[in-house]
C-alpha cells in the first residue's frame, strides 16, 4: 500500500510537532535520526509544493495579462 502525502497544511503542522518535541527534549536518540529525515522529506515536498504553486501563479498571470 502507497503511504498517502500529506498537504502542505498536514506537512507543516507535522514538521511543527516534531520540532515542538526536539525543543523540549523529548525525544530520544534512537528516534532522533528517523525524525530528522522525515523533517527533511516534509520539507523537500513542502519545497516543491511551493515552487509548483508559483508557477501556476506565474502562469495564470501571464493570461491574464495577454
């Protein structure tokens, strides 16, 4: 079964929680990688989401414009 993405709003609270935890030092070492590289993965997709977003932006003002 293919994990489900979640949205940009999902992604963000996400990284907000798992960074809430490193804050107050709840979690452990063993932990700590696996949420480090789910950050960054969270990020890289945010990252894109943004950047795809821009561009249907940047398109739709384009024709608008001719």
């Amino acid at each position: 079964m293919t994990e489900k993405k979640p949205t940009y709003k999902e992604a963000i609270t996400e990284i907000e929680e798992i960074l809430g935890l490193m804050e107050r030092e709840e979690l452990d070492v063993d932990d700590l990688s696996a949420k480090v590289k789910r950050v960054s993965e969270l990020i890289r997709m945010c990252r894109k989401k943004l950047l795809q977003t821009e561009e249907e932006i940047e398109k739709v003002l384009k024709e608008i414009e001719d």
